[in-house]
C-alpha cells in the first residue's frame, strides 16, 4: 500500500492531473468562443448562415461517403487551431519573451563550427579550436 501511496502522491501525477483538468475545462471555453462567435463571424461575412456542409456526400456501390462532415471538422479543427494560436500561443510566447530578455547568455556559438558552447570557454568541446582569451563581455578597444 506504501508503494500505491508514493506513486499517487507523486508531484508529476498530481501535475498531469491538474493539467487533464485545465485542458479538458480549456477546450471547452475554446470550443465556445469557436462555435458562438467565430464561426457565425464567418458565416456573416460570407453570406449570413454558418458553414455547414454535412450534406455532401457520394455514393459508391450503395456506400455513402460524407466527404462534408468531414471538411466540417477539418475546418473546425483549422478554425480552433487558429483561435489558439492568435489569442493563446502569442500573446504567452511574447509574455514569456519579457522574462528571457532579462537573462544573460550562458553560451555562445563557436566562430569555427558554430556549435554552442559555454560563454567562459578557451577551447571548443566540439573542434577543439582555441577560442579567443578575451572575455565575450569585454568590448573591444575602439
């Protein structure tokens, strides 16, 4: 029992759990903006209803194929991925960007290989070629 306890109360699975929480409650905020704002947007700018084209189908040997429903949910899918990445993805990678410009560079690529290496190296790790002795944050005379 021991052992069912420590997996369980593992900080990752309390995480991931939290996580499946946030995502699934996420998807459906982004579900609604889509279906109650975005895609009636789109149905007024092109013509006053929303897209729907579940009717198209074509038969094969007495075999429907729905290729409609089908473009519905690619389109949805492009509509959501859309909406993400406009009003989620950007606007956090731009937030986060705030932070990183702080940060002093810890590497800097060598002038022969261009691998990275640490910024206080002599040597490259990678092709060994002696690196200049000057420090990279000294200026040089002018």
């Amino acid at each position: 029992m021991t052992g069912f306890k420590k997996f369980i109360m593992r900080g990752n699975l309390v995480e991931l759990a939290v996580a499946v929480v946030v995502g699934a409650t996420f998807s459906g905020l982004i579900q609604a903006l889509v279906g109650d704002l975005i895609t009636p947007l789109i149905g007024a700018i092109t013509g006053g209803k929303k897209p729907d084209f579940s009717s198209y189908v074509f038969t094969v040997n007495g075999a429907q194929f729905k290729y409609g429903d089908f473009i519905n949910h690619v389109l949805s899918f492009l509509i959501v991925a859309a909406v993400v990445y406009w009003l989620v993805v950007l606007p956090m990678t731009r937030f986060l960007n705030l932070f990183d410009s702080k940060k002093e560079a810890t590497e800097k690529q060598c002038p022969e290989c261009l691998s990275d290496i640490p910024v206080e190296a002599r040597r490259c790790a990678f092709c060994t070629v002696e690196l200049s002795t000057v420090p990279a944050t000294a200026k040089p005379p002018a």
